[in-house]
C-alpha cells in the first residue's frame, strides 16, 4: 500500500467526516457515510490502473476509520 495514503478529514459541505483515498499524491476517491451506508466517490481517475490489493486495504482502512 505504499503508493496509497488515507485521509480522514472533515469538508464543511457534509454532516459527516470523510476519508479521502489518495494515490501517487493525488485524490482518486472519498469515502462518505452522508447515507445509512458508506458510498464512494471516484475523482479524475480516467484510465488510471490501480493495484488492486492495494487499493481494497486502504478502501477498509478508510471504512474502519469512518
């Protein structure tokens, strides 16, 4: 996971906090739980590759910090 970072942060335009999933420096994604579940928010990730071991462990990273 070393090219992934996990972010829990608070954005003014939401109830709740966030956790913002970054990539070689660069938000990809953010987690909210605005609803009764936890959604995902993909961010300008046209054609990027990601590995995707890395990228489910920092997904429940940011899910068990929310």
């Amino acid at each position: 996971m070393r090219d992934f970072k996990v972010i829990i942060t608070d954005d003014s335009d939401r109830d709740n906090l966030i956790a913002e999933i970054w990539y070689d420096n660069k938000v990809i994604a953010e987690i909210n739980s605005e609803k009764s579940k936890l959604e995902i928010e993909f961010i300008n990730v046209n054609g990027l590759l990601l590995d995707l071991d890395g990228f489910l462990e920092a997904i429940n990273i940011a899910k068990s910090k929310l």
